[in-house]
C-alpha cells in the first residue's frame, strides 16, 4: 500500500514514527506530510526521515486552512494514496472526497474538541482512540484500544531509557526536577480558557524544589531572567531519557505528563484540564502515576510536591505503579500497524 500521514504537532512524530518504520519494514510505501509547528520539522530533520512541508509559515487562517485540505488532496491524488492517516480533519476529508481509506488517531474526549468531532465524523472510516476516552457522536465509528498515544513510543517494545544519553544534559548524580511550561495556545486550549504555570508560580515552583536537587526547565514561551537561567538545552529527540530518571515532573502540558506516567515518573500537571481529560483521569485514578491539580489553586500543587518529596522510595513505589499500568496495556504502535494494514487484504 501506499500511505500517507499527516502530521499537525510534534507529538504526532513520535505517535507515528514506529509505525511507519513498521509499515516500511513490512513493504508498504508511506509518505509524511507536515506543516510548520513548534519543533515538528527539527525533529524529522534530526531523524532522518523524508517529509514534505505543506504550509512553512505555520499561520493559521481561513485561507491556510483551505491551503492544507487542497495540498493534501493534490498529494494524494498524484502519489496515489490507499490510506491517510493522521490527527487532522484533512486526513477524512481528502479520503471522503478521493475514496480512501482514512483512519483517525484520537486521545481528547469529544467534549474537550468538539469543533474537531463536527470536522470528522461525516468522513472518518476508523477512529481510533484509548478505552477511556468518550467521543460522544463518533463513538459508533470508533475502535477502543487498551492504551494511550504515549504507548507508540514509551511502551519498553519501543524504548529503553538510556542514563548515558540524560547524563549528557543533567547531572544525574542528584535528584532533578523536569519543570515543563507551555504556551497554552492550542485549539483545545483556548476553546477551554485554559491557565498553567505562570511566571509567580514557576518561581515559587523553582525555590520550592532547589533545596532538594536541581532544576531543568523546558519551555514554549519566553522567560525572565531568574528563570530562564534553569532552562535545558536539549536534542528533543532525547527528553524522554532524561525524563526517565527525574525525580518529579510538573508543568502545564497534558502530553508530557501523560509522557512522565507511562516512564513512571511521578508527574503533576497544574492547568485548568484537571479533572476532564478521561485519559489522564484513568491514569490519575486507577494507576495514580499523574496528579492533576487547577490553576486556581496553587497551594494544593506546593502540597502535593511535599507530600511526594516525603514519600519513602518514591521512584520504586512509582516503578511499581508503572508494570501494573503496563500489564494492562498493549504496544500501541502494533496496534496502529495492525489497524492500517487490514485494509490491504
């Protein structure tokens, strides 16, 4: 088969990228379309992968949205495609329009995206998505699995955190904290007015933690100097190895908090999300390897850093939580293969 995915945010690289080594290992063609959009391009141009950049300035608009849907059709079209594949409502609306297959990879409950769920369900064939997420009017066309989107990439099938390779960024002889700030500007974001962490709160975050081991900083968003001053500087393709070993995680981002549970990090998300999301609730809850925590309430966040800091042999207790999780759940990148491949019989 010939197979196109179209990637719309860096985390769609790594959701996707063992499938299509998996695809490719198992003699399909498979094409990456992309636009631009925070480190997407630095991460397929540092991992060798052949893509094309169907928008390069990143700008949204009614105009670039029509930009997008065509350039993905006239792709299709002239390269021949069976399947398109993706998080993107083009991924449907070309293969409606061409009669191609089309299959949807999807974590956000419908009512956390429901302009997405409008785009997509008069034209999706598959929609995949996690046991615990609720997609309301497309829950007929959808196929649960046992896993998360993180499962692609942090399932041990699929990775092994390397101490050599964090070594070369932090200072794994002390304990270390992983802060993540994000801009909080995504679709899902503004539709639902979400806060994080802002400057006040990072700065309390950062004296908070210094007294226990270092700080390491990522950030979308620009800082002031007394912050700044922690940030990592980083390969992304390596966050997770140093994700691996830290000793908390906090930030503002649902990716990477779900990113630290599937490592058996101990993370905390702090954003307006907290509570919504049924994926992150099924971690919170059921495998309490996430915490998640409004921005309304920062005291509750400084509460729950102590109360972990206090917490006798946390990584291990954490390491535990994790197997369990695991022994429950798939390798999602075989899944996805799986998924993909029915359609050439």
């Amino acid at each position: 088969m010939r197979v196109l995915f179209q990637l719309g945010h860096p985390a769609h690289y790594h959701l996707f990228k063992n499938t299509i080594a998996d695809l490719q290992r198992d003699g399909h063609q498979t094409y990456i379309l992309i636009r631009k959009k925070d480190i997407l391009e630095e991460l397929l141009q540092q991992s060798g992968m052949p893509y094309t950049n169907i928008l390069p300035s990143g700008k949204k608009s009614a105009y670039t949205l029509l930009l997008r849907l065509w350039r993905v059709f006239w792709f299709t079209l002239t390269h021949r495609i069976d399947v398109l594949v993706g998080s993107t409502p083009e991924v449907t609306q070309v293969g409606w329009l061409l009669r191609r297959r089309s299959v949807i990879m999807a974590e956000d409950d419908a009512a956390i995206v429901p302009q997405f769920i409008k785009a997509v369900r008069p034209f999706v064939d598959q929609y995949l998505s996690p046991v615990s997420c609720n997609n309301g009017p497309l829950e007929s066309k959808t196929t649960h699995y046992e896993g998360f989107h993180k499962l692609a990439y942090l399932h041990p099938n699929r990775f092994t955190p390397s101490k050599e390779t964090a070594a070369q960024y932090v200072d794994i002889s002390r304990p270390y904290f992983l802060l993540r700030f994000a801009k909080l500007n995504a679709y899902h974001d503004i539709g639902n007015h979400a806060h994080g962490i802002n400057n006040r709160v990072a700065q309390q975050l950062i004296d908070r933690l210094l007294p226990h081991g270092n700080v390491y900083i990522t950030s979308e968003r620009e800082l002031p100097p007394e912050i700044e001053q922690y940030r990592l500087v980083i390969n992304p393709l390596n966050i997770h190895h140093v994700m691996a070993f830290a000793t908390l995680y906090i930030g503002d981002s649902q990716s990477m908090a779900v990113e630290a549970a599937m490592l058996g990090t101990p993370s905390l998300r702090f954003n307006d999300f907290a509570g919504r999301i049924g994926v992150l609730e099924e971690l919170e809850h059921k495998y309490m390897l996430t915490f998640g925590i409004n921005s309304a309430h920062p005291e509750e966040l400084y509460a729950k850093i102590d109360e972990l800091l206090a917490t006798e042999h946390l990584r291990e207790l954490f390491q535990q939580r994790r197997q369990r999780m695991l022994a429950d759940k798939i390798d999602v990148a075989d899944f996805i293969t799986q998924q993909i491949e029915q359609f050439a019989h």
